[in-house]
C-alpha cells in the first residue's frame, strides 16, 4: 500500500541543549517569516486620547488611520511600558520620516518596533475623532533613520564642486609660516616642491626636524579644511607650488 510521507517544521529550541542544524535554523526562520499581529483597531474622539499597542513579539507595526477633522497624532514607543520617548515612522505614501503627523490627512506608515514592547499613538488638540488600525508581523521593515539627510548637497556620496581652484606659489623661508590666506578647502590640495631643495610640511608647530619631507620636484596631495592650516619651512629658500579645491 502507498506510503503517505508528510514533514512537521520543528522550532529549535538551544535552550533544551538541542543541537541547532541548518535545517532547524530553516524551520525556525520558516515559521516566523510570515507571522502577523491580529489587527488592532482604536478610535480618538475630540480632544486627546490614546492607543496602546503591545510589540512584544513583533518586528513591524504597519498603521492606517481615517482622518480626522484637525490635530496631531504623535507616536512613542516604551521598553518597559511606564516610561515612553517619540519614536519614528516611515509614511509609506512618501518615505519621509517623523515622529508625529497631521490628524486631519489619512495616513498609512510603519514602525520598527524590534526590541520594543509597547507603541503609543497620542492625540492632541484633536477635533472629531480617528481609528488607527495597526497590524505587527515578524516580517522585514523599513531602514528608518532618526535624523535622515536632506535632500541637496547633505546626501552621502556627493561632492561639492567649486567654482574655481584654489592655487598659487608660496616663497618658503627658514620661518615656519602658513603658506595661504584664511581660504576655505572641500575636497582637498596638492603642494608641490617647484625647487631642488628639501622643503617641510606640517601644522603651525612645524620644523626642519619634524615636518613632513617634500624632496624638490616631488608632491603630496591631501585632505584639509583651510589653506591658512598649512605650514612650510626650509633649511634653505625654496618655492612651494600648490592646486586645491
């Protein structure tokens, strides 16, 4: 007769001195990929109130109010569920950030609530009344950032450009002294010993014996803030040549 074989996911469970295998590890990811929160449904009416949503066991609060007629609806979350600080969400409609958000606009976001216990939706100065419904799953959430960067010239990887090179030659004496103004630098220079004998660089304490060396006809090139932090001084006179942005 035909053999039925069916297959039984087991959650591992180390802390009965269980040997975690891959599979188990497999089992346990399986089963708790798609677990949701039954929805949680709350009403505010006219003045202030709050919803209290347990988040013990989940990873990702996902919420959808109505709108109401005016007012704020702000968001904190607890790890001990006395003691509660604005936390964030992101709005799904957008993918901006905040910890609070218009009352009188529906509004749908997401929360991170990994090793949080309880999130509180508080109205304030609110006129008419909204239901929040929210839904907690084990699944993945949104990268939130608590300060996120702004549009423009603060995103990560961008370069200014300037509008002109900083550049010019500086008589090298046998006083240490900054080669430049008081000129603003981004994204760096280069020096260039234009002469034939040895030249040293460094801070406004530099010398002959602790500067950095820049043998005639050699460069360096590197990061700075202001051309007025660079300093040169030679055991002879000397020529120092320099390119920056």
């Amino acid at each position: 007769m035909p053999i039925n074989y069916s297959y039984i996911p087991q959650v591992a469970n180390p802390n009965q001195g269980e040997l975690i295998t891959l599979c188990r590890i497999l089992d346990t990811l399986a089963l708790n990929s798609g677990a949701e929160q039954p929805p949680v449904v709350g009403s505010i009416s006219t003045g202030s109130g709050t919803l209290v949503v347990n988040t013990t066991d989940i990873s990702t609060l996902a919420f959808s109010t109505t709108a109401a007629t005016s007012g704020i609806i702000s968001i904190s979350a607890s790890v001990d569920g006395t003691n509660y600080i604005l936390t964030s969400y992101t709005a799904l409609t957008s993918g901006g950030t905040s910890a609070n958000f218009n009352a009188a606009t529906a509004t749908i976001g997401q929360i991170n609530t990994v090793g949080l216990s309880y999130v509180k939706f508080t109205a304030s100065s609110l006129v008419g009344s909204t239901t929040i419904t929210t839904v907690g799953a084990n699944g993945v959430s949104n990268v939130m950032l608590d300060n996120p960067l702004p549009a423009g010239t603060n995103a990560i990887g961008y370069l200014s450009s300037p509008s002109s090179p900083v550049y010019g030659q500086y008589s090298v004496t046998t006083s240490a002294a900054a080669i430049g103004s008081s000129t603003s630098l981004s994204t760096g220079i280069t020096l260039t010993n234009t002469g034939s004998t040895n030249i040293y660089v460094g801070g406004s304490g530099v010398t002959t014996s602790n500067g950095y060396v820049l043998v005639g006809g050699t460069s360096v090139s590197f990061v700075v803030a202001n051309l007025s932090s660079i300093y040169a001084i030679g055991s002879v006179a000397g020529t120092l040549s320099y390119i920056g942005s």
